[in-house]
C-alpha cells in the first residue's frame, strides 16, 4: 500500500510526500475523511493531488492513500435515469445518506449493488470470441437493451455462461483469454475515463442528427457523430437549446451534463425529463437520459472531471451500436476549473490566465466523438455527437475558449443577445453561424424528405443574407427609397424569420417540428413570397400585399398539430393565391 | 490545550504568514492577540509544511511580529444562530453591534455552507408578487429565485430593493416570512437608507441586518455575505421560513475578493479579478433555493454596480451566469423619470416560465408577456430609426409601434416606488397597451385569449 503525508494544502491542491510508487493519474484517499483526489504531477517522492471535495479541514501530516488505479467509471446496467456527481457518484444514492447537503467523503457505488438485473446470455457456450462481442443482454428500460460486452482487449473461448437474475458483481460467465487466464464477466465493467474506450474504425458522419429545432436542422444541422458547439452571453439562452436538443434529438441515448452551471438547471431536468414523452418511442424522456450535475458550487476539480465521466458514459452506450449524443453545458466552466488548477500549480499560463494545453484537452475532448464501427465481430456502427455550449465572458468570442472550440467543431450556432432581447428563439444568429455538414448530409436530405430540400435552405440562407444587405440601405435613406420588390423581399425575409425560424420551445406542437413540417413551412413562406412577386409585378400595391390577413395564419402555421399540417397547409396557399388575385383585380380594375 | 505562537514572520497587505505551527487545518480560523489586549480574526488560506498563510478579517495595523500572539481555534469560521436572531444587528463578523442582549445561539454554523445537493431541490415555481409591472408581468420573480439587481452609480437600486422587500407577497399564503439584509461596504447613508424604510414598515422585527459600512474593513466584506446567507439558511431550513435575502454591494465583495488575491500574487483573470471568481460567487448565490426536508426557501436579491454601466464587466458578468435571471435598471429611463427605471429588453428572469400561467397568475400571461416585449423591441427599432430619418420615414406600422413603445414606458414602465399593483392590473394594462396596436399583430397570443382579454370599448 502507498501511503504518503501531506505537506501542503492550498485550496483543492494538496502536496503529499512520500509518493514515490504511486502512479500518475491514480486516485488516492486523502485525510481521516477519504477525500477522494487524483495524482495530477509528480516531482520526486511529492506528488500534486487535486481533490474532488471541499479539503477544509485538512493539515499537514494527515494521511494521503493511493488506491493504485486511475480515475474510472462503472459501466453497467442502472445509468441510465441516474444523476451522478462529476465523479460518478449517485446523487440519490447520496441524498439518501447524508440528505439535502452534499458532505464529504461519502461513498456511494455508481451502479446500485443490490438491484437485481435480468439477464439473457445470446452467446453460446464454447464460442470463439472477440473483443467487444456481445455475450447477452439486460432490458435496462424501456427503450435501451444493455448489451452486455466482452471489455476491450479481451479475446477468448466462452466457457460457461447463463441466463438469469444477477446483481451488477455476480458471475455471469467465463472466458479462457487467448493467453489461457480465465476472465470472468459480469454486468459490470470499470474504464479510465480520461482514455477513449477503442473502436474498430472510424467513418465519415452522413445522417444527420434530426433535432426538430428548425433554424438547426434546416439551416445548420449536426450529423450524428458530429460535433457542435453553441456560444453565447448570458441570457442568450443557451441552455434552452441545450435542453431542447437533449429533449428532441433523435438519438437513442443523451448523456447530459451540467459542468460548473445551476443547481436549479438540473433539477429542472430532473424534474421535466420523466414526465416528458419521446416522440419516436412515445416512452419517458428520463428512459434514454442520463445526467452528471457538477453544479458550480460543488467542488471545483471535480468538475474538471465530469466532462471525461461523460463522455466515457456515452462512449460505452456507443460500443453497444447506439447513437448516443453527449451535451455539455457549459465547457467554459470545465476550462475554469483546468485555469484554476493550472493557478495552484504556479504552471506558466496563457491568454486570460488560461494554461497552455487548453487547446490540446479540448481537442482531445470533441475527438471522443464520432461516427464508429464498434469493436465485435457483428461490426455494428454507433455515433457518438459532442454538443458543448461556451459561455465567453460579456458575449465576445475572441476569448481564448470560444477560439479553441470553433478551431475543432464543426458547426457553430452562435447566439445573440440582440435577438434574445427581442425573444426571438432560438437566438441562433444565421449570419454568423455555420455547418460544416451541410454538402456531406445533403444527400440524404434529398433522397429521404424531399428533392429540393438543399436549394430550399440555400434560399433561405440567401434571403436572410440580402434582407441584412437590405436592412442598411434602409437604416440610411428610409424604407420608402427601396423598389416594391425589395420592399417585398424584405416582408418575406421578415415572414421567415418570425413564421419559421421563431420556435416557442415551451409551446407544445410548436417545441419539436417533423422534417417534412419544417419543409412544408418553408415552403409555404417561400410561396407566399413568389406569388407576392408576381401580384405586385401585375400591378398590386406592396402595402396591401403586405397587410393580407392570410399572413397571420401563415404566422400561426407553426403551431398546428403535425396530424393537420398537410391538409391545413394546403388550405392556407389557396387563400393566398385567392387574396392575392383579389388584390391583382382590384389594382387593374383601377388603372 | 490550545497552542499560542508568537513566530508571526510576515505581514503584507491582509496576508501573514505563520511560522513553526504544528496541526493546523485548511479553512480553521485563527485569532491574533495583540499586545494591547486586542483580538483580531484571521482564516488558514494555506498550509505549506509548518508555514501557515492566513487572510486577517480586519486591520492588520498595530500587529507586532514580535509580541502578539497567534491561536487556531481547530474548526472553520461559525456564526452562532439562533432564531432570536430576527429584528437584531450584526457586523460584517457575525458579532451583534446594537447594544442588546447578547443572543444564546443553538447552533453554531460553518458559513461556508456545503452544496445542495441538486437531486434534493425544488424547483422554485411560486409565484411572488412584488407589484412592480416590470418584474411580476415581464420578469417574474418566483419564491427560490436568485435575481440580481444591476445598476449603475447613481441609480436608485436601493428604492427599488426596498420597494420589493416592502411589497413582495405570494398570494394565498401567510406563511412565516423573514429578511436577510447584507450590506457590503455601502456608505451609512444607503444602510441607513434601508434601515428606516424596514422600520416604517414594521419589516423590522422579521429582519437580520449584517452591516458592514465602507468605513470598516475591505477584508471584513468576504466575510459579511456568508454571514447573512449562514443566517438565512438556518432560518429558512431549520426553522422554515421564506427568506427574502438582499445583498448590496457585490462589486464591493468582489474587489476585497481581488485585494485577496493580488495579495497572494495569484495569475488573475480578466481585470485583475482572480480566475476562480466565478466559482466563488457561485457558492454565494447557490445558496438560494429550496429543497426537500424543508418548508423554507431563500430568494435572493443581490445588487450590483456595474462600473461604467459595462454589463460585460467581469462582476455582472459572472454573476448573469450564475443567477436565474437579471433586473437591469437604465439611465435613460431614469432620465425620463420612468420609476423604477427597469431596462425591459436585456432584463430577464429564467424561472418565469414556470411561475405563470393559469392557476398561478393568469392564463393569459406568458402570451402577453411575450408580445409586450417583442412589441416593445420593435417599438424601439423604429424610434431609432425615426431619429436618423425623420417619422416620415417609417412605414404606418412602424409609426403605430414607436407609438406603442412611448406608451409602454411611460405607463407600464413607470409607475413609482410606492404603487403596489396586483398582477391583475398589470396584465390588463399589458393588454390596454396591446390595443395600440392592431390585432392581426397578436402573433404570440393565442387567438382564443385574444378574444377573452382584447379591450372593448
């Protein structure tokens, strides 16, 4: 057993000497409490060690024990609908022990060690197997079969193996590895969560990750296994989105995790998440979740760590063959607490104080995603999407996080305050934000929703664009000095901007809308602006056409219920095209 | 038996550094004997071997390296609570300053406090009425809510924190009800301020005061608001009260946090402030909320001075990430003489869309609220433009907005520190308002309560 003394406390960074066997990144036990802490630099027989918990109460000469293995996950049936600490720790579990507060040196399990689990082995016994391959499943809820799987780096001969009622630690079945040790398997495995857990191959991402949120997934849409991130001032409303695409994203699992942010956001999930219907499976949201709360006045280096706990999480639920999403609100708190670590150890530092490897462990974080072919003979394919909102300080994106972040994702949804201001939502800026994806999925847009699909959106893009061009001319000479046809461009940009990309995320028929709906919208704007066009070349007044009260049904568009959409749709370009030729024979009757 | 060390090596600005000390903990506070008989307060900011650095609560002036004398007490920084705490005054230390008689505490607390755990929170969804238009109909404070106030030099944030503690009810209940007052180095006169107007309301008697006046030390200011959050945990989770806790000034606890800092030559972050203030103000304002196993709840009002009115300062900054929401009060409404001068636009409270609705204020609410303000933005767009081309430039619409936006600020905007509206009122005004407007622009309402609520006359 290693077992040091400490010298030094200052804040979450404790010194310990005597240390000399310990390993770099080995989780240690710190003080009569059991503080649990990480091995962080070693200089000789001291080793740094930043602490998890609050280390009040810690002096020189308390003990500090290595526990010889680095900081790791449980992996298991019984994540899914559970709240852990950045650390891993149950946070019902907890309540449970020590009630409201969060006291320190708790130990809680991750996985609950006397719920009992049933299994059904799909593997034969005497099988040849590789790593990864799946020896058996458990029904974890309703929506998510737990495969269970062969760890990585574990090849071998099945040699017994049932079905049946076990713990997460029982025997489930035994394997001879190539190198004739017997491995047994259980429901349960332990990974490092600072190592990316292996797969065979990586591949292109070509679906997109469909989130019903229109302006994304028309505009700026994520594949599945993409990355993305969302910056934005305070009130910009970051964590809406957050939670909307934690709610809508059609993926089979969401990993979501609340670094350094409100207490009062997680609850909110907790609380929304259950009683919430997925509409693909028509299942409880919290039946595809699961959530890691660091909130910002837990621990400060455990929020360090609740990123890697994550997305570990996620990467396992991916090897399975699922496509899981993984969202991080907010990683401008996880690179504070890396500043405020970096600080203790008196390292060198970078812009804004922030340490010079900012960059490298962001890219290292986002690189964890992925679109895969899983480890295991079946080569199944899993995606794992990163999604990290950034929280720059007074909105300005030059600072050094937002920087790091746009230099590895691939699409950017940046939000503004001025929209925000007049609560227009999503407050997604479309001038300034961009999707890498978009060329590499347009394919399957056209082949799966509609033709046109990618021309439509470019229309959109392009309308917008003109509409700010427009919008300058006007803020110097008047609206009155733009032709009838700009004039009209600009009511139709407007149409577009409030009838489509204007989403009420609290508003039942209007929080989540189909593909085809969102198609169909688009369209029903865009012909509204193409008769317009033609009415007012024939003669009609822009002002009339402008004030006809079939607008404001195309503004309720939005909200009708997708059972009606078509039908509803339909009704509304007849009136259109109604009104508008009223327009048109009045005009010519006058001249 | 409790060690006494005279090997004080150091002291430099509100750091000194302890010698030769054996068993001293992370976070104990410490006290310095002076030679005079004077005892100061001091708290461990680290332990390196048997070197002991610690931050001094008060004046370091007449410390002597070589004759005082330096104790730890082996436990953090405590406030002794109890619930007779209600109607007394304390210094920015906890120790009661009004004279009276001393108070026999029940607990002794850690003001540090430990985190909530965020499985055990309620969310807050009760709606608090404090009959200001701005905030119950636009931004709607609910009971567990932390929302600050940010002001500038010069704007009456304190009317306006007092009109809310004076004013704030929810409605359909009696239940016990308390205020924390934190004053972080404000002048006499703004303490003073907020004293007299608790006494005229009787408000006096529910109230805990933690003073801590510019003239006493900046160090002290550290201190002072986890005091007051200490206090108003115990009152609100031990003896289950609502807690209305307002803390004024936090630029104030932010630079004594940087004078720390400085002090230990710490890397800064932005302007000097130190890289972890964000983390620190969170264990603040964390601290506001419910949770489960208890009646109570505390809403915090925190009040800000941004410097030179620049919102992304750090302090307003990092507190607009922190808190559920923000009141920003403008200069140019209180020019106008619009009271309280709340900043609609850029306002914003997070937790209001579970607060309303029918049942709680009315069904008709978040459509309204939503259309007032878009209505408002747009308002202001044209009267912008209107300034650099002239009214006859704007479309007839536009004209009917600008309209619109004249009208809101000087009738819903602006009603005085002493008018106390129901929610009620405020959402007919709203829809009074509205009727400038035509109802084909009613976008954001639903059209079944367009006909229930639009004006007929």
């Amino acid at each position: 057993m290693i077992e040091g003394k400490i010298l030094k406390v200052s804040g979450p960074l404790v010194i310990a000497e005597g240390m000399r066997h310990a390993n770099m990144f080995d989780v240690v036990r710190v003080g009569e409490k059991r503080l649990i802490g990480e091995i962080i630099e070693m200089h000789g027989d001291r080793a740094s060690i930043q602490v998890y918990e609050e280390t009040a109460g810690i002096g020189r000469g308390d003990i500090v024990v290595s526990t010889e293995a680095p900081l790791s996950v449980e992996l298991g049936p019984g994540l899914i609908t559970n709240i852990y600490d950045g650390i891993q720790r149950p946070l019902e579990a907890m309540r449970m022990v020590s009630g409201a507060n969060i006291t320190k040196g708790i130990d809680v399990p991750a996985l609950d060690r006397d719920r009992v689990w049933h299994f059904t082995a799909t593997a034969e016994k005497g099988a040849k197997l590789s790593a990864g391959d799946v020896v058996g499943y458990v029904e974890e809820t309703d929506v998510i079969r737990h495969k269970i799987m062969l760890p990585p780096k574990s090849g071998g001969i099945l040699t017994e193996i049932r079905s049946g009622d076990f713990h997460v630690t029982d025997t489930i079945g035994r394997v001879r590895l190539d190198n004739g040790d017997i491995l047994c398997l259980s429901l349960m495995q332990k990974w490092p969560v600072r190592v990316a857990r292996p797969y065979a191959e990586k591949l292109p991402p070509v679906e997109p990750m469909i989130t019903g949120q229109r302006v994304i997934d028309a505009l700026f849409p994520i594949a599945k296994g993409g990355t993305a991130c969302v910056p934005g001032p305070f009130g910009s409303g970051k964590t809406v989105v957050q939670h909307q695409l934690a709610k809508w994203s059609d993926v089979d699992l969401v990993v979501y995790i609340g670094c350094g942010e409100r207490g009062n956001e997680m609850t909110d999930v907790l609380r929304e998440f259950p009683e919430l219907r997925d509409p693909r499976t028509d299942k409880s949201l919290m039946e595809r979740t699961v959530l890691i709360a660091n909130t910002s006045d837990m621990p400060v280096a455990a929020r360090e760590a609740s990123i890697y706990t994550g997305i570990t999480i996620a990467e396992y639920y991916r090897d399975m063959g699922y496509s899981v999403a993984v969202i991080a609100d907010s990683t401008s708190r996880w690179a504070e607490a890396l500043r405020e670590m970096s600080g203790r150890l008196e390292e060198m530092p970078g812009e804004e104080g922030y340490p010079a490897y900012l960059t490298s462990r962001l890219a290292q974080f986002y690189e964890r995603a992925g679109k895969v072919i899983c480890l295991g003979s079946d080569r199944r394919q899993g995606a794992l999407s990163a999604i990290g909102a950034v929280s720059p300080q007074g909105g300005d994106i030059s600072e050094p996080v937002t920087q790091a972040t746009l230099r590895i994702v691939k699409v950017f949804w940046g939000l503004d305050a001025q929209l925000a201001y007049r609560r227009h939502f999503p407050a997604i800026n479309w001038l300034n934000s961009y999707s890498l994806y978009r060329d590499r999925l347009s394919p399957w847009f056209s082949e799966k929703i509609a033709k046109d699909w990618m021309e439509l959106t470019g229309r959109c893009m392009k309308l917008l664009q003109i509409e700010s061009e427009l919008e300058e001319v006007v803020k110097l000479v008047g609206v009155d000095a733009l032709s009838a046809e700009d004039r009209l461009t600009l009511e139709a940009a407007r149409s577009l901007r409030e009838d489509f990309l204007q989403q009420n995320a609290f508003e039942g028929d209007d929080s989540y809308t189909q593909l085809d709906k969102q198609y169909a919208l688009m369209s029903l704007v865009f012909d509204f602006y193409e008769q317009a066009r033609r009415a007012v070349a024939e003669g009609a007044d822009v002002q009339k056409v402008s004030d006809l009260p079939v607008r404001e049904r195309i503004g309720r568009a939005k909200s009708i219920p997708y059972a009606e959409y078509a039908h509803e749709y339909a009704a509304i370009r007849r009136a259109v095209g109604e009104q508008l030729q009223t327009l048109i024979s009045a005009a010519q009757a006058e001249m | 038996m409790i060690k006494e060390y005279k090997t004080i090596e150091e002291v430099a600005g509100p750091l000194m550094l302890v010698r030769q000390v054996d068993g001293v903990k992370y976070d104990e506070l410490g006290e310095i004997e002076l030679p005079n008989g004077d005892v100061r307060r001091c708290r461990v900011l680290e332990v390196n071997g048997r070197n002991v650095l610690v931050q001094l609560f008060e004046s370091s002036a007449g410390i002597n390296l070589a004759q005082s004398k330096v104790r730890f007490s082996g436990h953090g920084v405590e406030l002794p609570a109890s619930p007779d705490m209600l109607g007394r005054v304390f210094n920015g230390m906890g120790e009661c300053i009004d004279g009276g008689v001393r108070i026999i505490p029940e607990k002794s607390l850690d003001i540090n406090g430990t985190p909530i755990n965020p499985a055990a929170r309620y969310y807050p969804s009760e709606f608090i009425q404090t009959g200001i238009s701005t905030i119950d109909g636009l931004n709607t404070l609910v009971r567990g809510q932390k929302l600050p106030i940010f002001s500038g030099s010069g704007l009456p944030h304190a009317d306006l924190a007092a009109q809310i503690a004076r004013q704030a009810k929810v409605r359909g209940s009696d239940s016990k009800f308390a205020v924390v007052f934190a004053a972080v180095g404000i002048t006499f006169e703004e303490a003073d301020f907020f004293i007299s107007d608790f006494k005229k309301t009787g408000a006096i008697d529910r109230t805990v005061l933690f003073i801590n006046l510019a003239s006493d030390p900046a160090i002290e200011r550290i201190s002072t608001p986890r005091m007051a959050l200490t206090a108003a945990e115990y009152l609100a989770f031990e003896c289950d009260m609502h807690v209305l806790v307002i803390i004024t000034d936090i630029t104030n606890y932010a630079e004594a946090l940087r004078e720390v800092s400085a002090a230990r030559k710490e890397v800064p972050g932005r302007r000097g402030y130190p890289g972890y203030l964000y983390t620190d103000l969170a264990t603040l304002y964390e601290r506001a909320g419910r949770k489960m196993g208890s009646e109570g709840s505390i809403t915090m009002i925190p009040i800000l001075t941004m410097p030179e009115d620049d919102k992304t300062h750090p302090i307003p900054d990092l507190t607009g990430y922190i808190t559920e929401g923000q009141i920003i009060l403008s200069r140019e409404m209180y020019r106008k003489g619009y009271m309280p001068p709340v900043d609609v636009l850029p306002s914003l409270s997070r937790l209001k869309d579970k607060g309303i609705g029918a049942g709680k204020t009315r069904e008709d609410h978040a459509g309204t609220m939503n259309q007032l303000f878009s209505g408002y933005a747009r308002g202001r767009e044209a009267k912008e433009l209107m300034v650099v081309l002239g009214e006859a430039a704007l479309s007839p619409m536009d004209r009917l907005y600008a309209r619109f936006a004249d009208a809101f600020e000087a009738e819903y905007i602006n009603q005085s520190f002493y008018e106390n509206r129901t929610i009620e009122e405020t959402l007919d005004l709203g829809w009074r308002l509205l009727s400038i407007l035509p109802k084909s622009e009613m976008k954001r309402i639903k059209p079944e309560l367009i006909e229930k609520y639009w004006p007929r006359d």
